[in-house]
C-alpha cells in the first residue's frame, strides 16, 4: 500500500513537470497592442459611416419598446406607441476626435448640429 502511494506520488509530480511549459503564450501580441488594435478598429468603424450614426434612446427601461426585443419596429412607429421619453440622436464621427451631433429635443437642435470631442 505504502508502496503505491508513492508510486502515485512520483506520477503526480512528474505530470505538473511536464504539464508546466512557461514558453507557451496564449496570445501572440501584448495587452496593450491587442487594446490599441482594438481602439483602432472602433475608432474606424465610428468613422467610415457616410451618413453617422442614429442613437435611439430610453431613459426608461419599464418602455413598452424593450417588451419584445426581436419585434421589428417601423421607422415612423414610435409616436404614441412606445412609452415614456425617447430621444433621438444624430452623431457624424470625424478622425480628429470631433463628433458633429443633432438632437431632436427642439427644431434649434434638430436642425444645428453641435461640435464636440470625443475619445475612445
């Protein structure tokens, strides 16, 4: 009996030996370049969009709009329809770390659009 367990033993510490490579990476670039790689990526998704980006908005989650997430909503179909205070932006990504923005707030920002930063 005695024998076995040190029979067992051996084994054991002979696969950790084994099964311990430190040469072995699991990613063949750094946190940070992969990081970088990524912000580089989502800075020129924002940006290729010709015409921006249109953010709907809810501040509300108890919305009717989030009680089936796989209903395909009309463009038109959110007056009287869907709930409590939803907002409409208009975003322009530009490479300088400039946004250009319109909100459907008042006509005044509907129609003017905004300059401001922003980072990634």
């Amino acid at each position: 009996m005695h024998s076995n367990y040190k029979l067992w033993l051996i084994a054991i510490i002979a696969t950790l030996f084994v099964a311990c490579d430190a040469d072995i990476d699991a990613f063949d670039r750094s946190p940070a370049q992969r990081n970088a790689e990524s912000i580089a990526a989502l800075k020129a998704e924002l940006t290729a969009a010709e015409h921006g980006w249109r953010v709907l908005y809810f501040p509300r989650t108890d919305s009717l709009l989030f009680s089936n997430p796989s209903e395909l909503i009309p463009q038109f179909g959110f007056r009287g329809r869907y709930g409590y205070g939803g907002h409409c932006f208009s975003m322009k990504f530009h490479a300088d770390n400039t946004l250009e923005m319109k909100a459907d707030y008042n006509a005044s920002t509907a129609s003017t659009p905004l300059t401001s930063e922003y980072n990634v």
